[in-house]
C-alpha cells in the first residue's frame, strides 16, 4: 500500500510539473516581432530606380538644429508623425495625424484626403516602408529614372 501511495504521489507530482511548465503559454500582449507599433525615428528618405538602386538621398538639414522626425503607430490605428521645421532660426513643430492598417508586408496611411499603400520590410530596427508608383505631384520632384521612394525609420 505505501508502494502505490509513492508511486500515485511520484505520477500525480511528475504530472503538476509537466503541465506548469509547459511551453504553449499565450502571451497575446506582445507585439508582433514585424509590427510597426511603437516610436520610431526617421532616418532618411531614398529614391530608387527600376533596380532598387539608390539614385539620391534626403536627410532633413533642420537636423542639425531641431529634433528627428519621430513616427508613433499606436495599437488604436492612429499614428501622429512629429516633425520641427527650421524656419528663421526657430524649430516650429508640424505633427500630422492619421489612421493606419498592416497586412502582413502591406500598409495603408490615411490623413485627412490622402491615402496611399506601401510595402514595409523589417531589417534589425529598421523598418524600409516603399512607396510606389509615383503618380502626379511626387513623379515631378524627383528624377525621371525615379519609380519609389523609401521611408527608413529606426526603431526608438
């Protein structure tokens, strides 16, 4: 009789470890690994040719006097992109506020009238998010062999 209490007590042990210390724990407020919740800064902006070849580069020169640009997507689908431009020696803040969506390698940014879709691709804390075809406005200001445009953020 002591021998089936052991062994019923070595089972009925044996079995609360195994399942407390399973691996299958759901952890559903984590942040997908390719998401782009969160804050983020600009880096630079790159105009690429048919190849993906960089034809030229933007960094804001207000950098040197005023903050980064910093992109904020929150959970909600809001995101509020805050930026200082440097006019007459003074940063003046400019934040546009919009609403977005991820599917999968896909985004679509609403503000106000504008809407545009982009593909986003994470590399360490970046994020490339490419906007293409140019059409209209964006197609006259940059180079003619220029067929999109690469927003690179950092995470923060």
């Amino acid at each position: 009789m002591k021998t089936l209490k052991s062994i019923l007590s070595l089972v009925l042990i044996t079995t609360l470890f195994l399942t407390s210390c399973s691996s299958d724990d759901n952890n559903n407020d984590a942040t997908p690994t390719n998401s782009l919740v969160g804050t983020w800064t600009f880096e630079k902006e790159e105009a690429l040719d048919a190849n993906d070849k960089v034809v030229s580069t933007y960094i804001p020169n207000s950098y040197q006097f005023c903050e980064k640009e910093i992109y904020e997507f929150l959970v909600t689908g809001q995101y509020i992109i805050t930026q200082y431009e440097y006019y007459f020696e003074t940063c003046n803040l400019d934040l546009t506020e919009g609403t977005w969506e991820q599917n999968g390698n896909e985004i679509n940014i609403k503000s106000g009238d504008f809407s545009n879709q982009a593909v986003i691709k994470f590399v360490d804390d970046l994020v490339y998010i490419d906007h293409a075809p140019l059409t209209g406005d964006d197609a006259v200001e940059y180079d003619p062999s220029v067929t999109k445009i690469r927003i690179v953020l950092k995470k923060k």
